[in-house]
C-alpha cells in the first residue's frame, strides 16, 4: 500500500525552497532545490506520524482494541 501526502513547495526568502504538508500538521522541509525539498519532507513526514502514533498510544486504554484501517487508492 502507498501514502500519498500533499506537498506545498515554495521558494524560500533566503534561497531554496521550503515545504510543507497539508495533511501531516508540524511535517516540513527545506532544501537547495525542489527534489532536495520533497525529499526532506518525506522524511519530516515519517517523523512525525512516528512520533504522533507513540504519543497517541500512551492515551490508549488497555481495554481498546487495536485495528487497521486502509483506505483505497
């Protein structure tokens, strides 16, 4: 299964671009050029989902069961 995520370049005031998510809050990136950019973000991407689902999980009730959800592409 692949994520597709939303990627928001612009050019950077400083030189470069800058990038960011529209569906992962807090996921950015930067860089010299637009690949460097994308690339950057995918990995602020991971990042961040990563930490949210560990953050997320300490709230979780052992009670609650777990379940994977897919959504179709």
């Amino acid at each position: 299964m692949t994520n597709e995520f939303t990627a928001i370049v612009e050019p950077a005031e400083e030189g470069g671009f800058w990038a960011f998510c529209l569906e992962v809050p807090g996921a950015n990136g930067q860089g010299d050029t637009i690949e460097e950019t994308v690339e950057n973000l995918r990995e602020g991407i991971e990042l961040m989902l990563a930490y949210l689902r560990e953050e997320r999980s300490a709230e979780v009730s052992p009670a609650a069961e777990r379940r994977v959800v897919t959504i179709p592409g």
